[in-house]
C-alpha cells in the first residue's frame, strides 16, 4: 500500500488477490476467484 501513499491516494479500498496464479490447479483458481469476489462484495457500499 505503500505506493498508493506515495502518489497521495489514501482511502481507496484493495482488493487482494493471492498470487502467482500459473500453475495453479483449476480448483486453486476457483477458490481464490469465489475470496475475491466475497471481498469485492464486502467493498460495495449498500
């Protein structure tokens, strides 16, 4: 995050992704897919 600090934008809300994504097996794939999108959904204010 230390980036987004150097170029003065704070507050801005990350979604992560665990990576590397190569190699992974499809299922390693999917998983990290459904964490992301819960993660996406948690950051959408309602």
């Amino acid at each position: 995050m230390s980036e987004l600090g150097a170029l003065g934008v704070t507050g801005l809300p990350v979604l992560v992704v665990e990576h590397p994504l190569g190699g992974e097996r499809p299922e390693s794939i999917a998983r990290r897919a459904e964490q992301a999108v819960e993660q996406l959904a948690s950051l959408i204010p309602t």
